[in-house]
C-alpha cells in the first residue's frame, strides 16, 4: 500500500543544510531551508540552489528541525522501502540474546524518527516526527512485513512530539498487544506494562549493562536506586544476601514485586522513596553496600539545565560512594544527553575526590549494542555508565 501523501515536491536547502547532509547527518534545521512550500507533502525532494538533487526527506513544516533525510537516491518510498529498512535493522540484531529489544534505533538505523521495540511477539513503535506521522499508514505496513509481529502499539505519548505540533497518545494500531508482556534477558524474567509503563515498557537500553553489575555483584548487601520495576535488583538479587530496591513510583514497584515473585526471588526489599532523601539518611546511619546502583532519570533535559544537573549527580554520587564497602562496586550512571561522557567522568573524579575515597574504573559503558550510537550523529547516544570499585 502506498501513501497518498508522499508525492515529492521539491524543497531548496543553503550550502550549509546541504553540507550537514554530506556529513552524515540527517537533519536539516528551518534556518537552512532557503525556499519551501507550506503544502509541502510527508516525503520531499531536496535539492540544493543550483537544482542538484540531494535526496528525499521527511517533512516537518512547524518543527525547527525541518528536514529528515531518508535517502539520497530517488526511489519511491513506499511500504516496500520502509520494509526493507526495518528488516536490515532487524537483521544487525541477529543474535541478541533477550527476547526484548530496540530493532529500529531512529537515526543510528537511517529511519529517522523511529522507534522500534520488540517485546517477543509484540511491537511497541514510537513515531517522533510531523513527516512520519503522515506516513503512518505504510510504516505499520513495513513493520508488519519485516518483523511480522501479533499487534503493534504505538507509544506517542512522548513530549518530543509537541515540537512537531503532534498530539501525545497511545494507540493500538495493528493486532492485539497485552498489558503486561513478558521478557527474559540473560536468565531474569519481567514483566513489563507496554501501554502504562515507562519509555516503551522498560529500560531496554541497559539491559547489558545490568549483565554486566549481575557479574560483579558481591554476596553482601546490595542497593538498587531508582529501580523501576526491579530491573538491576533482580539481577543483583541472584548473588547478594539482600537488595533494597528504591523508586518513587509505586506503580513501577508493585510490578517489581511481581517480577521478583516470577523469578522466585525472595531476598529483595521494595521502598518506595525520594533517592535523595534517602540517600541522605542512609548516610548519617552509616550503613555500606557491597554493590550499589545509581540509575536516575535524565537530571539535563536542556544544555541551560547541565550546570544544575551536574550538581543533582554530584550530590548522589558523593553519598553512594561514601555508602560503598571497601572492596564493594558502584555502578553510576546518566542518561542525560546534556552531559557528555567526559563531564560525566569529571563530576564522578570531583565526587570521589570530595567523599575521600579511591575508586578503580573498572569499565566505562553506554547503552546496548540494539541502541547504537552513530558518530556523525551525537544525538543518537546519550547514555553513559561507569562501573568503579571501592579499593580502600
Ligand atoms: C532511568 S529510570 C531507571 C531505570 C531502571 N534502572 C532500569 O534499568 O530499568 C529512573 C527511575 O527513577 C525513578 N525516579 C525518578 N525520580 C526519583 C526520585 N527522586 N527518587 C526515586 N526514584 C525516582 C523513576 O520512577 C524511574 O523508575
């Protein structure tokens, strides 16, 4: 089936758009485009202001990012084309061990503004542009054809849409897709809330990196902050005498209950707690953790916010290092995009250096391989961790 709204019109971009282009990046901003035609349909020609053919592009007429490019030959895009993409993103997937995973990482997968997520049998997409939207019809048509899932669930519910004038909604597109879904990653069984829960249902993007914590978690205490629906806790429960898991949201807890009974694992204690707060007390009872986990959510959510944001990790940071035993291991993270891996690693010297203790980077990590981060497009990755060990 193909779209009546994608018939090309051209839209003429400066020196500069089409330099971006050449680059690797895909996006052309407003101030680039030198001429345009409000009516312009959902996939557009590009071209330069000499007429030379650039590419075709999604089409966002009130957002500042106007232009998404797609591809730089002239082929229609059709539901064939968006099939064919979505099944060689599927396929640099082959292999990944978890029934749970991105199988379209937007820009990193050339499908800008698409998010694919599989959850065993079901999808859950998420369509972040103007452009997209419009084409909504054959990129559901090429989801279904490459992956050939039992429902797909569309989570636009996602702020990022309003600067494409989109509204926020959650809507069963294609089939049937439960509640709850369940998925299993390195052994550990979830359940997760696809229409109610966070992102698309869960935290796919540190599923290795709880891989990697379950490896190192020591047979004492453990503390998973910000744990959502249990996610690091179950599988730092596999090793440690007892896991105190902490978040705010009750709702996310309740099924962190739930999960924990589905892996019959009995050693976790549930808080529902500001991190901040408690981290404080945890502090002043002077009470240590072999194993501890700071994931919270993204402190920068703009370049002005990062100063304040880098004193929120600072102050977290200091207190989980002073609650880590001696030969204990923190794994800390950021998922703020704001904050680069650098001045990430910065903030954690600063912290240290201010709690008093000496600690190893045993590994810097990001996110999955299912969520690749592109060089040419820094937008792509923004989440960065960093294991440590307490060697005092
Ligand atoms: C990035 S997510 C954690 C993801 C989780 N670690 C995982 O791997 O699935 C951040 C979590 O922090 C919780 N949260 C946000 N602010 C909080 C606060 N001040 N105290 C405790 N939890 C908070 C949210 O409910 C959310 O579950």
């Amino acid at each position: 089936m193909t779209d009546s709204s994608v018939t090309t019109r051209a839209v003429i971009v400066s020196a500069k758009g089409a330099a971006r282009w050449l680059a690797g990046h895909p996006w052309i901003y407003r101030t680039d485009i030198y001429d345009e035609s409000r009516d312009a349909p959902a996939v557009v020609t590009v071209t330069d202001r000499r007429g030379r053919h650039l590419g075709q592009a999604l089409y966002s007429p009130s957002s500042e990012i106007r232009l998404r490019l797609l591809t730089t030959g002239r082929e229609p895009i059709d539901a064939t084309w968006w099939t064919d993409r979505i099944a060689a993103a599927a396929r640099r997937r082959a292999g990944i061990p978890a029934t749970a995973y991105r199988v379209v990482h937007g820009e990193a997968d050339g499908l800008p503004s698409l998010v694919v997520d599989r959850y065993g049998p079901y999808v859950v997409a998420q369509l972040l542009s103007a452009g997209l939207e419009q084409v909504r019809a054959d990129v559901l048509d090429g989801i279904g054809a490459a992956l050939a899932p039992e429902g797909i669930l569309l989570r636009n519910d996602t702020t990022v849409r309003r600067h494409e004038g989109l509204p926020l909604e959650v809507v069963l597109a294609r089939g049937t897709v439960p509640d709850t879904v369940s998925m299993e990653e390195a052994g550990v069984r979830y359940l997760a809330a696809p229409r109610t829960g966070q992102k698309t249902g869960a935290f796919l993007d540190q599923r290795e990196n709880r891989v990697l914590v379950g490896e190192h978690t020591g047979a004492g205490r453990a503390l998973d902050l910000f744990t959502y629906h249990g996610s690091f806790a179950l599988h730092l429960a596999r090793r440690a005498g007892e896991v105190v898991a902490v978040d705010s949201s009750a709702e996310a807890l309740a099924r962190g209950r739930e999960n924990a009974a589905l892996n019959e694992l009995t050693n976790i204690t549930w808080r529902e707690a500001n991190a901040f707060d408690l981290l404080r007390d945890l502090v002043r009872r002077e009470e240590l953790f072999d194993t501890i986990v700071l994931d919270p959510p993204a402190f920068a959510k703009s370049k002005q916010s990062v100063p304040r944001a880098l004193a929120g990790y600072k102050e977290i940071n200091l207190r989980a290092m002073r609650l880590v035993a001696p030969g204990g291991v923190l794994f800390t993270c950021s998922c703020s995009y704001h904050v680069s891996r650098a001045v990430f690693l910065d903030m954690l010297g600063d912290a240290a250096r201010d709690a008093g203790r000496r600690l190893q980077l045993l590994a810097v990590t990001g996110a999955s391989r299912d969520h690749p981060e592109l060089l040419n497009v820094p937008e792509t990755g923004y989440l960065k961790g960093a294991l440590l060990r307490a060697v005092d």
